[in-house]
C-alpha cells in the first residue's frame, strides 16, 4: 500500500501515513491532537488546517461551507475531510490543537545569534610567590586582561569575598565571568554560563533557562502568580501597596520568591545549580516591574497614570533578593505607560511586528490578552499602542462555572440542536469552562439564536432553565455529572464576557481612527498571550472580539513576551532593539479617546460587524 511522508508545522512532527487515511488520522497516528467535536463527520469545523505543500484530496461540501473561496485558495481545509495523495506539509493552526499540543507550540524557539552581556573566559593564573606578592584581586585582573585582551577593572564585592579561596582550590585555573569591565562570577573551568528569562504576569510566572554560549532554553516552566492572593487585577493590587508599605513589600516578596522558585524547578530539571546562573531578564506589565523592583506605584492609580521610570533598567540579582549568582545583574525591558509595560515590548520584539531595519509595509494590529490587553498598530515606521481593562473572564474569573486552563476544563463546545458536543483538557470528565470554552460557548449561543446580538438570552431552547431568576443555559446537567451540580453559562456569565470583548474591539477601533485606517486595510493580526492561542479565531470574530477578516490574516504566537524576554536575555542587539519599539510608540489614553464610551457600547454588541467611525454596520 502506498504511504506518504505528512510533515506537521509548528509542532515538528513528521512520519509516514497510509494512502486513504484523512489529515487527522496521519495527525493522531503521529501524535499530533488536533480538536474533533463530531467524530470527524466534518460538521463541527473544529479541524482547520492548512496545506502548506504537496497534493490533497478535492474539497469538499462541508469545506466550502466554513471557508471562502480566497481561503481554500490559501490552502485552509478541514483535516478530517482531507486525503493526502502525496507526500504533504501541513501547518496546525493553535486554535485547532488540544491545550497540551498549543503549549509545545508556546515552547517554540526563535532562533538569534548569541550576543550575551556576560562573557567566560577560562584563566591560568601564576601563583603567588616571594618574588611576585600581587593581591589576588590584581593577579586575576592582570591575568584576565592579558590573556583575553580585555580591560576589565572592578570585580563584584561578592565574587572578592570568596576569590582568595576559590582560586587555591582550583589550583589557580577557573572561569571568569565578565559583564561589562567588571567580574560577575567566578567559577571551576569549565562550567556552563546559564541565563534566566522570567516573564512575570499578573496570573501566571513563566519562566526560560537558556543557555548564554548557543541560545537554546534548556528548560521552560509556567506558576502561578503568588500574588493573585491580592486580587486578580492589577488595580487591587496596587492599592494594597499605597494603602500599606508593609503590604507592599509582601508583594515584592512573592515575586521574588516565585522567581526563586522558578530557578530552583528549572536548574534540577538539568542537574544543574541557580548560582550558575549569571544573567537574568525580566518582563512584566508596568506595575508588576514597579512592584519587583520596590518603586512607587501610586501615581499609576492616578491620571495621567505615568510610570516611575520607563527605560531599561539593570540592577544586582542579591539587591532583588534572587539567588543566583550573586554578583549577577538583572536587565528589565523598558516600559512604555502606566498599563503598557516591558511585556508588551517584549512581544512586540519577538514578533518582528516592527523590523529593526527599514519600514514593515502594510497595516499590523498586536493584542496580548490577559487581564489587561495590550493592543498596538503598527502602520509602516509608527506603533500606536492602547491599554484594555478586559478583565479576568478570559481565564475563567468572574464566570459561575469557569477556570482556568487545567484537567478536565472544557475548552472547545459546540452546539447542534439540542446536542451540545464539547471537548475538555485531557479527555477528562468535564467540571468547568476555561477561556476557551467559554468564548466557543458564547459564540455558539449567539449563532444558534440562543442570544440576541445585545447578549439576552432568549426562552427557546431546551437545555434554558431559570435558576435564582436569572436564566442558564445548561451544557453539562446534573445527570451526566452524577448527581454534581450542572455545568452553565449563565446571563450574568455573558454579560461579563460582553464587557471584556468590547474592551478589546475598542482599543482596535480606536487605533485604527486615530491612523486613519479601516478594519480591511489590515493585512494581519497578531495574538499572543496564553488565553490568545487557546483561542477559536473563528469564534472571537462571531462574537465580535476581533474585526471580520479571512482567518489566513491572523497569527497566534503563544507568550510571545517570554520568548522576547529570552531574546532580550542572549542577545545585546535584541535589547538595543527593545528599546528602540518602546522609543517608537505613541500611546494613547484609551478613556481619554474621541467618543471613548460610545465606541465601547457599540462594540459591546454580539456577531460579526465593522466598526466605521465608532459605529457599528453589520455583516451579512
């Protein structure tokens, strides 16, 4: 029997698969989980894939029912529709991947020369004697500087307090450490030269160790936030700081302890130790950078809501209270606004949105989404960039039945009359809605009449019921829980999810009027963040979180900012480049806006719609 080679992008999976067998069978066969509501009868369009090279079967009814003519042109099909009729490449779209699949994909490396700050250099030095009664500091200098011609002039207080007997011990041979003119850390020869990227979020810490010498991250972890004890939101937060400096530095603490954590995890993952670590670099919403590093947060509660300090910033790793290298420093991102932080630039870094070298051609829009969104347009030389307060329902907060991204949460839903066909995390009996599923829930109750475009859930469907007088929509009752409580989404659910989408569609409007662009003039859309590639584009456009365009325009990247936080980390260049985004954006105050609420309420509508000058025209 014939076989064929099916290459899968970006998840690198790649092997051999038999003539008659569909995409997503070759896509199970090789391991590969590609997201399948109705037993691949192709009706439930959750398969979407696109043929990147090589021969496919011809499309099908189904197919030309969910993609437009332009579409299958590009290549998009339905994966279990799909026959291979010769050796194919087949890229998977996030949106289409189980949870465990999209976070590989969050793990995907961005390839940069290494131009590390910190360098090792291997050193022989000649013993002391009678005849040769140099200090030890002077010795390794002089010794340094000669054999590797360099100019180096300081050594860090920690590094000389152990210097004396680390040098006898290793019989006067060991790896300097240099950053700058000055020696950071002193190590036997040879020892690995280990870097830490840390993405710090408002939920979640994330966290690369890479190696400084290749560029490669050796290990990557995801925590949560120690801080959300505090509050989900950034705002409750910074209150507990200005109401209290003993609370504050509480915060400051759990960061920094998450960190710690997080070298610990990641240095045993690869027998290795945290005081390798030599340089680190950390991004964080503007408030999480103030808060790490002990700065003044009042004044971002307040209008005009402006930072502390918004350029690079680099500070010792023990006056942090990071245990790694001591003499070690830490490189913050710079920070553009009040709400638009290193994070941001990061992203915006490791996307190439903005090239360092000429004028990007077209109109690209970047959204990071979280519990605050970040949002920039980038249109040839200039970036304009808005703040969104979308709130937490995204990640399951404020919703009855929702949670976050984790086993047994259901992450992709559908609705085909009276059966709802859901898939949760894991294959696991279901017990709650991550993001995901509830943007899919949402959209399939508007699409099946359910609700009206004003978020009203109507009576006519057999899964409403009223409970506490508010009506639910059931997807998962009592009785195929065994007796648990029914799983819903409730009208107060879909009120909240309405608030946080329309905060999102505004900042996009926004930018686009004050460029003087429209929706069609935007040749790509850039999702990032981790509820950003859980996410169905196709759902977020029929709820109206996202502008109506073909969904080959749009492009989800995973935790973009804690790949541009490891680019920041290897390389020097990277960073000039940081700060060269952050220099170039023109942030606009999103209240502060031309018909700011009029927008917002416009955009608070459900389905698919422009939006003109603040106003919204439907779709048909």
């Amino acid at each position: 029997m014939t076989a064929y080679t099916i290459d899968f992008e970006p998840v690198g999976r790649r092997g051999q698969c038999q003539d008659g067998k569909s995409l997503l069978d070759c896509a199970r066969q090789l391991g590969v989980d590609i997201v399948s509501l109705c037993a691949a009868r192709g009706t439930c369009h959750a398969c979407k894939v696109k043929v990147l090279a090589g021969a496919v079967s011809e499309t099908t009814a189904s197919e030309r029912e969910v993609f437009s003519s332009q579409e299958l042109a590009g290549g998009w099909r339905l994966a279990c529709q799909t026959y291979p009729t010769s050796d194919v490449r087949v890229s998977v779209p996030a949106e289409s991947m189980t949870t465990p699949q999209r976070t590989q994909v969050e793990g995907l490396e961005i390839t940069v020369r290494p131009e590390p700050p910190v360098h090792a250099y291997q050193v022989k030095l000649p013993a002391p004697s009678l005849s040769d009664l140099r200090s030890d500091s002077e010795r390794l200098l002089e010794t340094l500087n000669q054999q590797h011609q360099l100019h180096c002039s300081t050594i860090d207080i920690d590094v000389l307090r152990q210097l004396s007997p680390q040098l006898r011990s290793w019989k006067w041979q060991c790896q300097v450490t240099v950053r700058d003119d000055e020696v950071v850390a002193l190590n036997p020869w040879p020892s690995r030269q280990l870097g830490l990227a840390i993405d710090l979020g408002t939920t979640k810490v994330a966290g690369y160790l890479a190696s400084l010498s290749d560029g490669q991250t050796l290990a990557a972890q995801g925590i949560m936030n120690p801080q959300i004890s505090y509050g989900e939101d950034i705002i409750s937060r910074i209150t507990h700081a200005i109401d209290s400096p003993i609370e504050g530095k509480r915060l400051q603490r759990l960061a920094i302890e998450s960190i710690n954590q997080l070298a610990t995890d990641l240095c045993a993952r690869v027998d290795a130790r945290a005081d390798e670590i030599t340089e680190a670099v950390v991004v964080g919403n503007t408030a999480m950078h103030h808060l790490l590093v002990g700065l003044p947060v009042a004044q971002l509660a307040h209008s005009p809501f402006v930072p502390a300090v918004s350029q690079a910033v680099d500070i010792k790793a023990r006056d942090l209270g990071l245990h790694i290298t001591p003499g070690a420093y830490t490189h913050l991102l710079p920070n553009i606004a009040g709400f638009v932080g290193a994070d941001h630039v990061a992203m915006l870094l490791a996307t190439g949105v903005w090239p360092a070298e000429g004028v990007a051609e077209g109109v690209v829009v970047a959204i990071d989404i979280g519990t605050n969104t970040e949002v920039s347009l980038i249109d040839g030389g200039k970036i304009t960039t808005v703040s969104c307060a979308s709130g937490p329902a995204f990640e399951g907060g404020h919703i009855k039945d929702g949670m976050r991204a984790a086993h047994g949460a259901i992450e992709r839903l559908q609705i085909a009359g009276a059966d709802i066909q859901y898939q949760t995390i894991e294959g696991a009996p279901p017990v709650g809605l991550c993001g995901s599923g509830i943007l899919d829930a949402i959209a399939q109750l508007y699409l099946a009449e359910i609700i009206d475009d004003g978020g009203r859930m109507k009576d006519n469907h057999p899964h409403i019921r009223t409970r506490k007088k508010q009506r639910e929509f059931v997807l998962v009752s009592e009785e195929e829980r065994d007796g648990q409580p029914a799983i819903t989404i409730t009208q107060p659910d879909i009120r909240e999810l309405q608030l946080a989408k329309a905060a999102i569609r505004t900042g996009i409007q926004v930018l686009l009027e004050a460029n003087q662009r429209t929706e069609e003039e935007i040749e790509q859309v850039v999702i990032a963040g981790a509820f950003g590639s859980y996410i169905d584009v196709d759902s977020a456009i029929t709820i109206g979180m996202l502008p109506s365009l073909p969904l080959d325009r749009f492009r989800q990247v995973g935790n973009a900012a804690g790949m541009g936080a490891k680019l920041a980390l290897i390389s020097c260049r990277k960073r000039a480049e940081a700060q060269a985004v952050a220099s170039r954006v023109n942030y606009i105050e999103l209240a502060s806006a031309p018909d700011f609420m009029h927008t917002f309420i416009q955009a608070s509508s459900l389905g698919r719609y422009r939006m003109v000058h603040g106003k919204r025209k439907e779709i048909s």
